[in-house]
C-alpha cells in the first residue's frame, strides 16, 4: 500500500463490503461528517422479520449506550437479495427466521448497526456496507480493490437520486 493511505471510516472485523481508501488529506472529514450529509447504506441480515413498526422505530432514532442516534432509513429489501455465503459462516438457527433489511445512516458510531437492531429486538447476523455517498459497491468481489477514476472520484462526494437503493449483488 502507498505512504499515508488510509481508509475513509470503517468497518468493524465482523462486517463486509465498501471500504474506501485514500490518501487524500481531509477527505474523511468531507465524506463522513454527518454534517456534511453523506449517506452510508448497508444491508444487515437480522434474526427474525421485522414488522413496520419495528422498522419505524430504527428510523426515528434510538438511544443506545447513553447515546440517541440520528434518524435513518430503514425497510426491507424486496426482494431479498442472494448473497453467496459468509467465511466463517453466520449463525442459523432452524426456529428463527432471517431477512435483509437496509439501512441508509449520516452517521456511523462504532457498531451503531448492530446496537440498533439488537435494540429493537433483531439481532444482526450479517452486515454490509453497500453504498459511500454515491458510490455503489456494485460487482466488486470480496477482497477485491481498484483505483477510482476521476468521474467516480467526484462521485464519492456526491448524493445519490432520492429513493434509489442499490440493486442486489
């Protein structure tokens, strides 16, 4: 790796998908200063179905760890996506049903995702972040990397069209 890269957020050991990394000097604080607006969405794979309520609840904020959350997006995906398996592979238990939801945050607290599906009673299985502003992970396989081009380096920096979500890998 070049001198002084470094990655753009993060993501915890147990988490997959887009990782940016730059060298660029204060562009971590341009992209994810929750001031500054930039969504990260992220697909969770959670115990249990969800009801709406439930899901509205993850969206007006939660307190966790004497902390309140920003409000976020939550649903769930439609269709759910197929994902090839995980290595290691998660947790199942016969008697307890799984789905995707998404989560579009403007903040990301040290395993913010998980406190806040587990808060509300859905313990998060899987996690993957799918989308930096409005760059998309798309096809990019796991363990995989390249080099942005410029049209897609300005697009990091950019919002993504109101109500599109990234399509299924």
């Amino acid at each position: 790796m070049p001198k002084q890269v470094y990655a753009l957020g993060r993501l915890d050991a147990d988490s997959e998908g887009l990782l940016l990394l730059s060298d660029e000097p204060g562009l971590n604080t341009r992209l994810l200063d929750p001031q500054r607006g930039h969504p990260r969405t992220y697909w969770a794979q959670i115990e249990r179905i969800p009801s709406a309520d439930t899901l509205l609840r993850l969206q007006g904020g939660l307190d966790i760890q004497g902390y309140r959350t920003r409000p976020c997006r939550a649903w769930m995906l439609d269709p759910q996506p197929d994902i090839s398996p995980r290595d290691p592979p998660i947790r199942s238990r016969k008697t307890v049903p799984d789905c995707w939801i998404g989560l579009e945050l403007h903040e990301g607290k040290n395993r913010q995702i998980r406190r806040m599906t587990g808060a509300v009673g859905h313990g998060t299985l899987r996690l993957i972040r799918v989308r930096i502003g409005a760059l998309d992970l798309g096809s990019l396989a796991t363990g995989a990397w390249r080099e942005l081009p410029l049209a897609e380096r300005r697009q990091v920096l950019s919002q993504p069209p109101a109500g599109t979500f990234p399509l299924p890998c």
